[in-house]
C-alpha cells in the first residue's frame, strides 16, 4: 500500500550541490562507448531517481482517474494529484490552489492565457508587447488571437548583448498595451530579465503580465507574489520532472473573470441542452482526464528543488557557466551569441566555417548532447544575423568535468572541418 504525504518534507537545505548528480540515473549511462555528458537540460532536463520512484509508485499502485471515484484508488490518486498542486502551490508561493492550473507546459498554459484573457480583453486598437528574445510559444498565440481580435502585436528589441532595450520598452508600452508578455530567462541567449521592474512598469500602464517562467523555474527560487505577475507559466520536464506536465499560475481574480478555454468533462457543473454551468477553479481550465502521473511527478520534483539551497545552486551554476565561457576562448573562431551582465546556464556560440548540426554531431560522438538550431526562437537568429547556434545549457547535475569534455569535443570539430 502506498501512501501519499499532502505536504512536502521539511529537510535541512541542501548546499553540496556536487552530490546531486549521483541522484541522476540516465548520467551514469555511457553513450557511443563514452560517459555521458548531458548538456542540453535547457531542452529538457533528467529525472532524479525520487521523481522516478513517484512516478512508478503511482502508475502501479494508485493509478485510477481523479475527482469522480468513490472507491479507494479513485481517493488515493485524486489525493496524490491535488497534494501536488499543494506542493506547487506552496513552492511558488501562490495564495491559493485555485490559482494552480494543471497544463501539458508552457505552450499550453501561455495558448490558454492568449485565448481565454486576450480572446476577451483585446480588440482592434489594443497591443500586445512582447520582446524580440521570445520563444516561439510566446510569440505564435499573441500572433494568433492579435489576429482574430484586431489587436496588434508589439516586439520590444533587444541590444548587442542580447538584453531588453529598456528604452525602448518604455516607449513601446503605451496606453494601448492591454498585455505585456515575455520571458524569464531566455532559452536561447540565457539572458535573465529584470522580472520585477518590467512587471512593475506594466501595471504602471495599466498592463497585464504574462511571464514565460520554462528556463527560471529549473534556476531560481520563483515567488510569483514577491514578482508579482499575474501569470507565470512553466514545464515540468524542464525542472526535473516528466514531459506532458507543466503549470498556468494566474491571480484567482484574473482566471475567475476568463471564460474557460476548451470543453469536456471535468470543467463543469452541470450540463443540459440548454447550458452547461461551469466548475470552480483551478477545474474550470482543466478540462479532460489530466495528467495525473505526470503532477505526481512534479509535485516530487518540486519537493527534490525544495530541499535545495538556490544561493549554493545559483553559485554552481555562475561558475559553471564563467568556466565554460573561459574555456570557449580556446576554440579558434568561436563566439559566444548572448553576453548579457545577468546570465544563467546557456552558452549559445557558433564557430566560423562549421555548421551548428556538424558542431552537435561530432561532440555527440565523444558523448556531448548540446543542442543545435535556431531554439524555437528564430527572431533572436535573425537579431544576430546567424541561422543556427550550437547550445550547452547546464542544470545542478553539471560540473567543471562536463565543460572539459565538450571543449575536447569542439577540439575534434576544428580539427575534422578545417
Ligand atoms: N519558453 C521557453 C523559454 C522555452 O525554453 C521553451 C522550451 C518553451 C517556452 C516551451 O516549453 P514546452 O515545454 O511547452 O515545449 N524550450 C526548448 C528549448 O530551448 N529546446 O527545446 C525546447
């Protein structure tokens, strides 16, 4: 019998983050004859054998659907399910449940905030600020509903070192802007935003704000009230959990106000022929069978990121990432695309005469995975006048070994092309 804990462990923080790759099962794997060295948890990040547990545990023991059963494993995976929104709820310090919305990942949750919100507040005349360091699903569904609606999209451009134009973002937010969406930390430049200070100067206009937090939840210790967006999006698979999970955080006054997104079970009340009457919140966005492995899975994740120290892991990480830029230096002809003064975890570069994938393929062969094209963030390409790049993202498990073997690696890579 297993047994579900509504409240995640109170343990001593944990500052030896070097101890924590042991923790990791698909590092201590070999690939093509070489020990791995994972270097692309920017795309999506390994499970720490807990969250692996958790997931097991439920998928044998307690799996049944949520909310509708009145037998045993019914009661016991609807437990599970809602004690992992407690988890996330009480991780980002959101005041309520209601304001924990169950998802696939960021996609989902920022197409149900353009849909259900700009579907109802925008209109011809409205803008939609975003910035130009995006990633394309902070882009095509503003693009999509600014389309049906009239309203227009916005993009705030960024400087040389890959930063907001703040200048610019000032100018660009107007009486107009109903929306001002952007991202955390960017997944292709690895620049972290001012988060606060741009939130602060949206509601200043009178704006509300979306905030793609994929890349920050992995890096930072996230509180959505201290920022004080009005939503915050995330994937579990990026924070150490499974893929198909991920989170809309949204202010309950915001999300009880936004009709709901798609139709089904779960997310009503009552139906007839005459109208159908809709469940309270979170249930009214989550229509369907939801994940429910998948939020098991986040929720330990969640209790695995809890027991960090993040000023040890922010540490590790800093370091990491100046040891990488360094040791970059060394590659004849390489330059690193994104140099912003705060920077987390990427290390985006190209090397003249050598094509992105030809970089990814052969450091793959020494057993390096980075990953290699335009991230989904093609204006950021075009910004920087480059078609592709070749990517090292770095998560707790990394350290200084990793960055030796990619620089061996991209070695090989000058030697093979030039
Ligand atoms: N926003 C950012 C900043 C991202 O990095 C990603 C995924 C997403 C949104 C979308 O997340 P999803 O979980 O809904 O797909 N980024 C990447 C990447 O950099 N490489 O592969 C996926």
């Amino acid at each position: 019998m297993s047994a579900v804990a509504t409240k995640s462990p109170d343990l001593a923080p944990i500052t030896d983050i070097a101890s924590l790759r042991e923790d990791f099962p698909a590092l201590q794997q070999r690939v093509h004859g070489q020990p791995l060295t994972y270097l692309d948890s920017a795309a999506s990040s390994q499970c720490p054998q807990a969250v692996l547990d958790a997931v097991v545990r439920q998928q044998s023991l307690d799996h049944a659907n949520v909310h509708r059963g009145v037998h045993q494993l019914s009661e016991r995976s609807t437990l599970a399910y809602e004690s992992a929104r407690e988890r996330v709820r009480d991780y980002i310090n959101a005041a309520s449940e209601h304001e924990i919305v169950f998802t696939r990942g960021t996609t989902e949750s920022i197409n149900l905030v353009a849909e259900s919100l700009g579907g109802s507040r925008l209109s011809a005349g409205d803008e939609v600020l975003i910035t130009w360091m995006e990633h394309h699903s902070n882009i095509v569904p503003w693009q999509m509903i600014c389309e049906r609606t009239g309203a227009r999209l916005v993009p705030a451009p960024i400087t040389d070192a890959g930063e907001i134009d703040l200048e610019a973002f000032d100018r660009l937010l107007t009486d107009r802007t109903r929306i001002v969406a952007f991202v955390h930390i960017s997944n292709a430049l690895g620049t972290v935003n001012p988060a606060r200070e741009l939130i602060a100067k949206a509601h200043a206009a009178g704006a509300v704000v979306v905030v793609d937090g994929a890349q920050a939840m992995p890096h930072k210790r996230v509180d959505v009230r201290d920022l004080d967006c009005d939503f915050y999006a995330f994937s579990g698979h990026k924070m150490f959990a499974p893929t198909g999970i991920g989170v809309l955080y949204g202010k309950e006054r915001l999300l009880e106000e936004m009709p709901p997104w798609q139709g089904g079970g779960e997310m009503i009340l009552t139906v007839s022929f005459d109208g159908t009457t809709y469940n309270a919140l979170p249930c009214k966005f989550e229509a369907g069978t939801p994940n429910i492995t998948g939020a098991v899975g986040l929720g330990a994740a969640v209790d695995y990121l809890a027991r960090i120290d993040f000023a040890a892991l922010e540490a590790h990480e800093t370091a990491l990432l100046g040891h990488a830029s360094e040791r970059l230096t060394e590659i004849d002809g390489a330059r690193i695309i994104g140099t912003a003064a705060d920077k987390a975890s990427v290390l985006s570069f190209v090397i003249d005469g050598i094509h992105a994938h030809d970089v990814g393929t052969i450091v793959d062969a020494a057993g390096v995975a980075v990953r290699t094209g335009h991230h989904c963030a093609m204006p950021v390409m075009d910004r920087f006048g480059v078609a592709a790049t070749a990517r090292a993202s770095f998560a707790l498990y990394n350290d200084d070994d990793d960055i030796d073997r990619l620089i061996l690696g991209l070695r090989q890579a000058v030697e093979l092309f030039r």
